[in-house]
C-alpha cells in the first residue's frame, strides 16, 4: 500500500458527512505528480543507502585494508603535493636572497677592487713625489755648492799664484813658514771642494781634450805628440759630470799622431791574464 493511499483512507475514516452540495475540491495534477516523484526519489535514496550498508557490510577484510591503503595513498600524495609547493616556493624565495647576495658581493668586490687601485695610485704618486722631492733637494744642494765653489775658484787662484810667486824668491825663514801656512790653508780649501765632489782639472802633458780644455795658444813641438797639452795656464774644476770652468792651456803642433787608445779588457780577459800571470 502506498503512502498515498493509507493517507485517503486515514482521511476518509475519520472524516464528517460532506454536504452535498457543497462542491468536490479538485486537487492539480502537477501537484499530485510532484509529490509522486519527491516521494520516489526519497525511497530510492533510502534504498541506495541500504545497499551501501549492505555492501559495506558484505566488504571482505582484504577489501577493508585495500581501501584504507588508498584511501592513506590519496591523503598522503595530498600531503606530499602540499608539501612539495611550499617547499618549491621556499627554493625560489632561497634563489632570490641568493641572488640578491651574489649582487652585493659583485657590488662589494668592486667597491674593493676600486678602492685598492685607488690606493696602489696613491701609494705610486707618493713614492714618485718622494723621489722627486728627494732628488730636487740633492739638485738644490749641489746647484748652491756650485755657486759657491765657482765664487771661490778666483780666490784659490789668487792663493795659488801667491804661494808660487812667494816659493820663486829668496825668502827669510819667517816668510817661508808664513808661506807654508798659506799653503796648508790652501790644502785645507782643496779638502772641503774635494769632500763636496769638485776635483782640480790639470792637464799638463795629457791629450787634448775640448770638453774639459780652453786652448788659449799653440806651441810647436815635434818631440810631443800632436795636440798634447803644453802649459796650463789656468786649472779647470768639475763637480761630478758637470764641468764648473774649463782648463786654460796651449796645446802643441808638428809632432807625430797619438795613437788611439787600446779598448779595455774585459773583466773575465783580465781575471785570465792575471792566472797565467800568476802561474808563470
């Protein structure tokens, strides 16, 4: 019997005598059938239910297990899929600080190498300005020595020709020893120029030399050589390279050419012949 019926039945039992005259009420058809179809599709739901109790109940033990495992595989591949997102994103944020890192080091690195160049320029331009400065005093120095060894080269002359002049006549023993101590004074004067680097250019019997002799005459000889210094009138000084004042000297003519100078022997030729020397 369906639910339906009993519930016309029910209402029919306890219901009072109907007039009638009073009119049938008339119940809609698409009412009537949606309460058919609400109430099929709830006992089909009721029986669906009952046949997955049924089945459940009917489940083996393996078939229990079986579907617990998958169940446990899918929530666990969930799991792992979560898991492998976050850390994916974790690598990236790690990628980015890497990079970030590897940027500051490239920009420090830089920064160093810039400042280190900067400092070897530095450190060169300090060292050429020290250099520089130190070989601008030594040049200041012997330019002022200079000066003043060429202010006093007429004095030493005078000095010079006194003490000959002097030594050339019949002198009293006062006046020699007076003339003797000229001359240590004079000596004295050579010991400070030579302790200055200035050394007395005297020629007498030497090869002409026009870079170091101002020949001021010429004098024939056959018995010297050609251009041999005669006389010097008047001593040259150098400093070092430089030539303070050049030699005043008369050179002679006529005799015969001077032989060229033999070339130097070199050091190990001379440790040889200083062997066999030895040995002989």
């Amino acid at each position: 019997m369906s639910a339906r019926k009993a519930r016309t039945e029910a209402a029919a039992a306890g219901a009072a005598p109907v007039d009638s005259k009073e009119k049938d009420v008339k119940i809609p058809v698409e009412a009537v059938d949606d309460t058919e179809a609400n109430e099929a599709a709830a006992a089909e739901a009721v029986e669906n239910q009952v046949e997955d109790s049924n089945k459940e109940a009917t489940m083996t033990e393996d078939e229990m297990v079986e579907a617990a495992i998958r169940a446990g595989e899918e929530a666990a591949d969930n799991d792992f899929k979560l898991k492998f997102e976050q850390a994916q994103k974790e690598l990236a944020d790690v990628r980015s600080e890497l990079d970030a890192a590897a940027e500051a080091q490239k920009a420090a690195e830089d920064k160093a190498k810039d400042a280190t160049e900067r400092t070897a320029r530095l450190q060169a331009d300090w060292e050429n300005f020290r250099r520089r400065t130190a070989n601008e005093r030594i040049a200041e120095r012997e330019r002022a020595t200079e000066k003043l060894v060429t202010a006093l080269l007429p004095v030493v002359d005078d000095i010079e020709r006194a003490i000959d002049h002097a030594r050339s006549q019949e002198l009293s023993d006062d006046f020699k020893q007076f003339v003797d101590g000229v001359d240590a004074v004079h000596a004295k004067l050579l010991d400070v120029f030579a302790h200055e680097g200035v050394e007395p250019i005297d020629p007498k019997g030497e090869a002409f030399d026009p870079l170091e002799h101002q020949a001021v005459g010429r004098v024939e000889d056959a018995a010297q050589y050609d251009e041999t210094v005669n006389d010097v009138y008047q001593k040259g000084y150098r400093m070092a390279d430089r030539i303070l004042r050049s030699a005043m000297v008369t050179v002679t003519y006529g005799g015969e050419k001077r032989p060229a100078p033999e070339p130097e022997a070199a050091p190990e030729d001379a440790a040889a012949d200083t062997a066999e020397s030895t040995e002989e």
